[in-house]
C-alpha cells in the first residue's frame, strides 16, 4: 500500500512536495486554508509531471493519489512523513507545528521548507522536539535534488536517519547539514549575492538582465557540476589549491564588494528592479518561463546522468534504487519484454514527433536489456568481447510523441555460436510503431573478428532461440528496402 | 591571411584565450618570460582541441599557427588583438601594458584579463590609452562564452566595438559593462561568496565539499542558465517579481550572512581549506578534473543550444556566422557530399565508439540536408507536407571515435513523384563506417498520407535523380538483413 505524505502549505515549494512524493509513488494529502490551493498545486504537478519522468530511464511507480483536506490533523493523521512549507514567519510556524504534533504519529518526522529559521528556534515550546527538523528544498522541487536535512542537538538521530532515507527514496539529495546556523548553507550564499546584485543595480552598474548574463554565461554553467571549490581548485591548475589561495586570497581586503553595509528595501528600489526584470524576461508569461526552466534543467541533470557525475549520481541511484524492485525480463510464451521507455524531450524533432534515430536508439535499450539478460553485460564486455551489430532493417510503421510509453521486445530468429538474428518491435500500446530485424556477430574487440560465444552466454541464450523458433516469423524479417508487399 | 592574436602571460587564462582564437582560424603569438609556458599553453591546447569542436555543427575552419616568442614586442608587432593575462599586480601590468603599447599598432584593441582593476587604472600614463580596456574571460576561456568587456570614459568607442566584434568572432559574449567599478560585474558575486564560503569552513559550519554539494545540487543549476533575477521572477510565481522582493527583502536585515568582517586569511584558514578540498577531490588529478569540467561543460552547452536558450544562443549565432561562409552542396560527378559532422562526446559508448543510433542520426543529418537543397525545408515542413522515412536498411561496416570527422553523402537510386529512395555513406578519411539505405514518401502530414510532392521540389530532385541514375548502383542496396553475399 501507498504510504501517505501530509503536506501542510500548498504554494509553489509545497506543491513542488506535493508532485515529489506523487510522481514517487505516495499518497498526498494537501493542507492549505487558500481556495486557490487545488490549482496552484494543480499547475506544479502538471510541470512535474512533463519533466521529472524524463529524468527516469525505468519504469515510473504508479502516480499516488492526491487529495486537499479541510484541517493540519486531517492532512497529517496516519502519515508517514509531514512537511510544513507555511509562510516565513515564526509565530505562524510554530502555530502549524502544535497543530501537527496534535494528530501525527508519534514518530513520523515532520521537515520544514524554512529558508532561514534554526531547527532548535522551530522546536521552541514544541510538545515532541525530536521529530522536527529543516528539510529546505530547491525550487522547482520536483526536478532539483538538493534538501538540505538541518537537526538541532534536540533531534532524535533515528527519526533524521529515516527523514534521509525517504528524501533518497523520492529522488533527492539530502545534505545533512551538521552545526545549524540562522540561512543554513546554500541561502547564505544566495543572501550575499542577492545584497551585492541589489547594490548593482541601484548604483546602476549593471541591470537585471546584465547581471543574469553575468551569471548564466559563465561562473553558473561551472558551479551547475562542479560548485565553489573544486571549480577553484581546477582553476589554481597544477599549483593546486594553496596557489590559488595565496593568489586570490589578499583580494578580500580589497574593495571588491559591499562589505559593512546593506541597501535600503526603499519601493523606489524595488520598481527599479521589478521594471528591469519586466524588459528582460516580461515577452515570457511565468509559465512559460518554468517550461523553459525546466526543460533546461533537465537537459542538465540528464548531462550529468550520462556522466556519473554531481547531480547525475543521485538520479543512476534513484534509478537503481527502482530497477532492484523490477522483476527480470522472463522466457515466456512470446517476444521477450525487455526494455520499458518514455519518450524524453530530447527524442523529439521540432515537429514533436520522435527523431528517426532515436528508434534505433530504443532499440538498442532493449538489445541491451536482451544481451544482459544472457550475461553479455558491460562486466563482460570489459573483459575484450562484446556483440556488434553488423546490419539492420527498419520498418516504420507509426509515430511515437513527447511522453508516450514504449516497450521493447525481442524474437530470435536465428542463434548460432558466432551469430545472433533478432527481430525488434517497439510497441506503444501494444502496437509496433517501429520493427527492427538485426544482425548481431560476438566479437573479439582487440583481434576485431567474430568469434564463438562462451559457454555460459550460450547457455542462456539457446534456450530462448529454440522457445522462440516456435514463433511465427515476423511477416517483416528477409525484407529488403523498397520491397512490395 | 590568418590575422593575428597577441598573447602576453601563457598561463590556465593566457593559454585558454591562445586556444580560442587558434581554433577559430587566428594566428597567435604568445610571450611568457617562464620556460615552462609552451607546456603549460599546450597543455591547455589539448583541453580546448577535445571539446571545443564538440560545442560546433558545422565544420571548424583550419587551426591557425601558434608561436612563442622571445618578447613583448614580438608578440604584438602587426597584431589585430592583443590580450594581456599576467599576474594582478597593478605595476606589473602598467609595466606590459607599456611595452605593448611600444610595439602594438596604433588602432589594435589591447584586452586585459584583471579579474579586479578598472580600466581606468590600467589606463594611468598609458601613451595611447584609449585603445586600453578590460576584456575579463572565464575559465575555462575556451568553453566559457562570457567576456565582460569594461571601457572608461578614456576608451575609443570605435576600439571597443571592434573588440566586441572580434570577440563575437570567436563565439565568445562579450557583456559590455556600462560603469567601471572594482571586479567589474561576476568577481563581485564570487568574491561575496567566497568570503561567506571561508567563513563557514572556518566556523566548522560545512567543509569545502558540502559547500561544493549545497552549490551544485541545487541553484547551480538553476545559474547555469538563467542567472539570479529570472530565477527568482519564475520563482516569485504568479504574483511576480515584486511579490518575490516583498517576501525575502526584510531578509537581508536578518543575520543570514557575516555582513560586516572579512575573516582573517591565516595560514591554519588556508592549510584548512586545502586539506578539505584534498579529501574531497584529491583522487583525481587536476588534468582529470579538467577534462571531467568540460565534458559537463559541453554537455550543459550543448543543452542551451538544441533549446536556443542563454549560452546555446551564443554558439548557434556562431554555427551561423560560420555556415554563412560555407558553399552549397552541388551536384557533381559522383553522390552529393550533403553533410560534415565531428563525432561528440554525446555520441560515444563506454567503449568510446559511436553508439548505433548515432549512424542513423549522422544519416538524418544527411538527409535533412539534401531535402533542404531540393526544397524540403523546416518552412515547407510548415506548410504540412514532409518526407517520411518509411524504411531503412543499415550495414555497420567500420566504428567511429569521440572527434572523428565524418562526411555524408546521398546518392538517389530512384525519384518519382511520392517515393524517394537513396542510399546514404557516412564516411570517415573516404572509407564507409555505415551505410543506410532509405525509402521516404511525401506526405500530407494533417491526411497522415503519401501524395505527390510539389513541382518546385521535383524541378531540384528529378535533375538530381536523373544524374545519379548514371552511377554504378550500391552493392548492398536491396540487401535484406543476413543475406550471404
């Protein structure tokens, strides 16, 4: 059964909670007093739901089911993990945490979306302490990993173990922030440049959009995989980090920043701003923005999946996490289901259609899937041998779109010791848009020649060649380019 | 002719603006007094040749000369820019700038790379100082399109623009900074971050790898292609920009950064730092953490440009630049030359050989290409008609590497109305890798169904299809999949 997550607060980073724990598989139950709530969340989950899937390369857990309650106890009664996004004040919060702590299971743990607000302030007068704590998440939520997870020496350490444990399960990152301080981490720095770019533009420096450039030109795209330090670490080059330090570090005595001073929050100050971000980005509705916003950070997140880096870790974890859960692809009556896809932003052309290559490319997934499923998986081919496909045929017989679901399944038509004849079809519900007959040879990499295939491969592989010689042959395989019926 | 680039100082910066401009076609000439700078620069060369070329769609033009010089003058003389990277030492580079100025011509813009100085400084007693300015790149200089580009109100109007536009030419963003102020634009944000980044190693708040973590698991990304104040517009929601202000503006009163002192720079602060960086990214090298950087940095690039977002706009504008300059694909003698692509880090395997799909992409690509020539464009896409591949027959006869140059070419079996069938070569140094043999139908995309193509497409492809008609018909067309020969 689904476990339930009650969320109190249904703005922009409680529904972002709200889409997290859905699209993972749990129940939500929304908490917030503000008619409006059902849609704003509605209109996050909608943005979850045309972009976190497109982080995944498995099948997704069925969607949760989510409801909006009427009251804190409804939303949190029987729940399994509570978050508190209300607004940045500490007497609202603490009104909302008694009236968790009122109707939540004694040990479920209860994080707050706080940006700057200590955990041991959130706990004041709390009649269970131990169980709160920050959990501080990243707008858009559905798509950043980073929650910071800040204890106070009031928390009980088995009940932040299991907060990290969940935040992992639903894909995030949970950084365990261990000395809790007024901003945590990551905002102190958003704080210091927000100070330094306020005085910018009202010294009329630089503008909105020039500060942006600024930015996303240059130091963004490094501190998007790399962050502060180990991007000046590459940059002291082989002197290292204490050259880089003994050269930048006098610079802090310098006049490079605003140091002992803050601007004043004067309304002159803000229509300044609020005008120049008008001209910048005002040609874009909001919406539009968060599309592009995500459709970037997805680009980005998937860079880094390919990579086994940063951010990208955490999402092969996820993924892994998920596929252990999976059954394998069995022998059975017909075609072998090996591969399940979803169709991601970066398969589609500009008419939204899915690129030729890419049906290729989804065959490849399921031969993959096929190859390690007979024990020639990338372990094996460390060791000098591998299948190489030599030749291909494809049909295609439909169109597939941005989001749909396809699965991949494979018939042998032909398994010799050196040889491999597969039929591919990729099916979207249930009919092929896409047939692929292939030719695979085992290969010995370094002689680069076929050879026979050993025995374990072989043993795995026959089998399903003579189950699958009952199958009739595909109507598709022998066919040549341009063939009549 | 090539022109010439000056470079004076052949450090990780100097070597970075060597490597840009050289493979951009421009003849450079570095002077660095330490005999250690040829390495160093080529070093930095060999980063630049790997992945800059993998950021272009288009072919690259011919590497200019690099040369290392015995002196200032030398490096400057009959130059069309120079850039001067030495140490930040305002003397030092008064001193350069000097004997530059002894030997440069008169209407040649001379860039500096000072990460803090004001235009204006560099400018004192300077014999020709209008032609003196900031031009501050980004490490790494090859990747990174940002060049903030600061004049004072000495500076020649038309100098700078020239500057701008040589920097354009060399796909980089030059980001005209209005008023000179200390660190210019970016280092007032780093440098604001990195003081709140010392304070909290030094309080034992987080280590150097949990500030990495908190930086790139989260707004990282978000920076890397939006910047600050358009992620806080899409983050203010619906009620906007002020509505944003108006909720963290109070903030900056609260204790949520160390506003008013600047921890002191010990020896136990840095032997602090450099340990922690150590433990965090000591297991791999700097070259490793070079080449990791800008793959990532590719990869997120790549992203922006398929989406025509931020720096992707900035390399597409250059494809163009460059494409601007290029021939049409004729027809010849033999199949038409339709296509030339450079194998990306996006293609290969972990073996490090092209993926399969990629031979059908590197064949789309060559296809899209000649249907442009013929007629068949993305705006005759918009109209609602379109070539669809129907079928496809691939032989995968050799492998491509990360940074192999392919050509494409398409030779037309047979033309008629509806029906277009061709055989495609994806070549490598003249020998095939793959060929792929195709049949597209002209559709009526709303109907979902073939019809006749234009006469305006028929008069481009039937001459085309009747000259191919005379060349000696593709062994493997008509093949089906595992025929003998």
């Amino acid at each position: 059964m689904a476990r339930k997550a009650g969320i109190i607060g249904g703005g922009v980073i409680g529904g972002g909670w709200a889409a997290r724990f859905l699209l993972n598989g749990w129940d939500v139950a929304v908490y917030d007093p503000d008619p409006e709530a059902p849609r704003k969340v509605g209109e996050v989950l909608a943005n979850a739901r045309a972009s976190l899937p497109a982080l995944s390369d498995g099948p997704l857990p069925t969607e949760g089911k989510l409801s909006f309650v009427s009251s804190v106890s409804e939303a949190v009664q029987g729940a399994h993990y509570i978050q508190e996004s209300v607004g940045e004040r500490l007497d609202l919060k603490h009104r909302v945490l008694a009236q968790i702590q009122q109707a939540a299971p004694l040990e479920t743990p209860i994080g707050s979306s706080t940006s700057g607000f200590k955990p041991s302030q959130l706990q004041e007068n709390a009649a269970n302490p131990g169980v709160i704590f920050v959990a501080h998440p990243f707008n858009p939520v559905y798509l950043l990993p980073l929650a910071e997870v800040v204890p106070s020496p009031r928390s009980t350490p088995a009940v932040i173990d299991a907060a990290k444990e969940i935040l992992r399960e639903i894909g995030m990152f949970p950084l365990h922030v261990r000395k809790e301080i007024d901003a945590h981490i990551a905002d102190r720095f958003l704080e210091a440049v927000w100070r330094e770019a306020l005085w910018l533009v009202k010294d009329g420096i630089a503008t909105t959009e020039e500060i942006d450039e600024a930015i996303r030109m240059g130091f963004g795209l490094r501190w998007g995989q790399m962050g502060l330090f180990e991007t000046y670490r590459v940059a002291g080059g082989e002197a290292g980090m204490k050259h880089f330090m003994a050269q930048f570090g006098p610079c802090l005595q310098w006049p490079w920043t605003k140091l002992t001073d803050v601007p004043e929050f004067t309304d002159e100050l803000v229509d300044l701003i609020a005008g120049q971000s008008d001209a910048q980005s005002g040609h874009y509705t909001i919406r539009e923005l968060e599309r592009i916003r995500d459709r970037n950070l997805i680009g980005f997140l998937r860079v880094l999946k390919e990579r086994n880096w940063g951010a990208g870790m955490v999402l092969l974890e996820h993924d892994a996490r998920r596929r252990a859960a999976l059954p394998e692809p069995v022998v059975g009556e017909g075609p072998m289901d090996c591969a399940r896809m979803t169709v991601l932003p970066g398969w589609i052309d500009y008419n939204g259609h899915m690129t030729e290559s890419r049906y290729l490319f989804a065959a490849s997934e399921t031969s993959d899937a096929f190859l390690r499923h007979i024990g020639a998986d990338i372990a094996y081919v460390g060791t000098g041998f591998s299948y190489y496909t030599a030749e291909t045929h494809i049909m295609h017989l439909g169109e597939a779109k941005l989001g749909d679901a396809l699965t991949g399944t494979v018939q042998v038509i032909h398994a010799d010791e050196k040889r491999l004849h597969i039929f591919i079809r990729i099916l979207k519900e249930g009919a092929a848009v896409a047939t692929l007959e292939q030719m695979l040879l085992h290969v010995d990499m370094a002689a680069g020649k076929a050879c026979a295939a050993p025995e374990n491969i072989l043993a795995r592989l026959v089998p399903i060649a003579k189950a699958h010689a009952e199958l009739p042959r595909p109507e598709a395989a022998g066919r040549h380019v341009g063939q009549r019926k």
